[in-house]
C-alpha cells in the first residue's frame, strides 16, 4: 500500500524538474560567472563530506573529485529560484547507497538545496545545527539510518519544509509539539525509539500523511487529532503502546482513506462518529481491546476495501457487518467474542473482560505506558525497507 500517492506523485514532479535541469548543467557556457560562488560553496561541502564517509561500496563518491561538482554522481544542479541565471546544487540522492558516515557541519554550505534523499544508508551520529541554514529545502529522507539522540529540532527551523521522513533511525525521546505546527503535507517517524506522550496539542497542522508507528508512546490519542480535519489522509499508529478509548474526534477526520490503530492497548467502545469517514479505505483496529459491536455505520462506509477488527473484544456484528464479504470488503473479525462465529476467543476469556465494560465518557487516559495486552505481543520492531520515494 502506498501511503501517499501526493507525496510520491509531489517528489516524483520536483525529482523531474531537478533532473531536467540538470541536462543543461554539462554545457560549459551555462552561466558560469553567475554561478561560480554558489558552486565553490557546494565544493567545499561536498569535499568535507567526502572526507567523513569511510565506507562507501558502491563506490558512489569515488566520482567526487574537481570543482565540477554538477558532474558528481548524486548530485543535481539547476537555475537558483532567485536568480535563473545562476546555476546551484539544488538536489542529493544518494538513496540504497549503502554509506557509512555522518552529515558534517560544512552541509550547511548547501543553502540551495530543495532535497536532499539518504535514504537506505548507513549514515550515523547526531544531525548538524548547521542543516538550519538549508532555507530552500523542500523535502528531507532520512530513512533507515543509524541517526540517533533525541529529536531533531534541527528540522522544525527549516521554513520551506513539506515532507520529512525520520522513518528507522534510533531517534528516542519525546516528540515535540512544534512539530504539528509547521506547515508539512507528510510526517514519518515510525520505526525510531520514541517515547513520552504524543502531544496534544495539534492546532496549525497542514499535514495528509502522519505515521507514528512502532514508537514507544503512552497514554491516549488526544482529541486535538481533530484540528488534522481538513487535510489528514492517512493515519497510522502501528504498536505505538496506546491506551484508553478512541476518540470520537477521530471521526471528524473526514478526508481519511488509511486507518491503522492496530497493535495498541486501546479500549472501549469503537465511536460511532467512525460512520462519518465517507472516504475511508482500509480501517484496522486488529490486535487491541475494544468491546461492544462492530457498528453498521463502520461496515456501510461507501470506499471501504478493507475493515480488520481481529484479535479483540467484540460481541457483537451489526447488520450487514456479519457478511461483509458479500460486499466485496476484505474482512476479518477473528479472536473476538462473536457468538455463532468461528475461530473466537473461549467463553472465559471473553467473560473475564466483558464482565467489566469500560465507560469511555468515564474512563481516565493513564500517562504512563500500559502493560502489554494479554492476548498477543506486538510485531517485530526489526527494521524493514522503507518504501523510497524518486
């Protein structure tokens, strides 16, 4: 499943623009005088980049060499946005390169950068301060490094920023709230070490893509998700260690196609106020402790493909939920408490936790991370391939 067909479909374009113009970057009567400056700055970037990458197998670097820093293999020119006279280094994609080494601080030389992909290395070590001076940048993966300390707030300085993808590093800590407030289309930070509450405060966010999952997280989804309302598309928040009931904000999410709660802690009742996500693709609730009914207006949903409520609490299929796949819907509803279905959980098993109903409008989120659920422990946490965007 893709996660965001805007995002691929937003770098594939700026990948196209930088590549198209770096054609041209080869011709020797380009515009040389303009461009000289911001070129030599590029130069000593790259040199003193070059000089802490200590494994490089694919020899990726080997062609960085002399002042013709457009000729180097990664790295793309293009008119400066200021000046279409003045030629700059605008992109880095150095993605499967499988380098080891770490960002030094001369990157910062790089001001005219929009982009800049790493993604699938072996780059280690904190990210500089002086990534704050990268003003143009538009786009920054990360991905399935060896980053660590704690967050980045490096990046939350960078004004021109849209997607940024942390994805499979060993970043740790809590998440800041700034975060939410600048203006990205796309967060990925899942697969890090992350921990603490995930803010609750969401006011100003821009974001369509945010992917918290396989974190360390506690307490509860904040009913502030709301504020994601008008541009969240794609939610998901795979084993982040939640707890407490699914706000019925979530349902305010109205553009939401993707839906991915699965392998928390979470309780109760699923909201009704689900009903209203009229664009709702793929909702999966699997492998958490909800109870009550699996809800009509959950099953009716008019784009839904795909609906998983395995492995909870459930006693109850409302309507047409308890043939779904009449409908064409992928479905499972397996190691529930659903009378008359196969493969459910024991009477006592069920009775034990149906016993104690939870009151949502009563329920206090806990601020500390919940023990593990009975039933099932998380999926792996080992990193996986990132899907890369080019």
């Amino acid at each position: 499943m893709a996660l965001s067909i805007t995002f691929h479909a937003l770098t594939s374009l700026l990948l196209f623009h930088v590549s198209f113009v770096s054609t041209a970057t080869h011709t020797p009567h380009h515009h040389a005088s303009h461009s000289s400056n911001h070129l030599q700055k590029a130069y000593r970037a790259l040199q003193a980049w070059k000089k802490v990458i200590y494994s490089d197998p694919k020899n990726l670097t080997g062609d960085w060499v002399g002042p013709s820093v457009c000729s180097y293999t990664g790295i793309f020119c293009a008119p400066s946005p200021s000046d279409p006279n003045t030629l700059v280094v605008a992109g880095i994609d150095l993605n499967h390169g499988d380098i080891a080494g770490f960002l030094p601080k001369p990157i910062g030389l790089l001001s005219d950068l929009a982009l800049i992909h790493l993604n699938s290395n072996r780059f280690c070590g904190i990210l500089p301060r002086s990534l704050s001076q990268l003003s143009l940048l538009y786009e920054l993966d990360l991905s399935n490094n060896r980053f660590v300390g704690p967050f980045p707030d490096v990046v939350l300085s960078l004004p021109s920023l849209k997607y940024l993808d942390l994805r499979y590093n060993e970043f740790e800590g809590p998440l800041p709230p700034k975060l939410f407030s600048n203006p990205l289309d796309a967060i990925f930070v899942n697969n890090n070490r992350l921990t603490s509450l995930i803010p609750r405060d969401f006011t100003g966010t821009t974001a369509s893509v945010v992917v918290f999952a396989n974190n360390d997280f506690s307490g509860c989804l904040p009913p502030t998700i709301a504020h994601f309302a008008d541009t969240l598309e794609e939610l998901l928040l795979i084993n982040s260690s939640l707890s407490g009931c699914l706000p019925p904000e979530v349902g305010y999410l109205y553009k939401l196609r993707v839906l991915d709660m699965s392998y928390n802690s979470l309780v109760g009742p699923v909201p009704y106020s689900l009903a209203g996500l009229g664009h709702l693709e793929l909702l999966n609730l699997d492998h958490n402790m909800f109870t009550g009914a699996v809800p009509l207006g959950v099953c009716v949903l008019p784009s839904l493909q795909n609906l998983t409520v395995s492995d909870n609490y459930f006693s109850e299929e409302e309507g047409i939920c308890r043939n779904l796949t009449s409908r064409g819907i992928v479905f499972d509803d397996s190691n529930n408490c659903l009378p008359d279905k196969p493969h459910q959980r024991s009477h006592k098993v069920c009775e034990d936790v149906l016993d104690h109903p939870v009151d949502c409008y009563d329920h206090e989120c806990s601020a500390v991370a919940p023990q593990a659920s009975p039933f099932a422990a998380g999926p792996s946490l080992a990193p996986a391939p990132a899907p890369v965007y080019t």
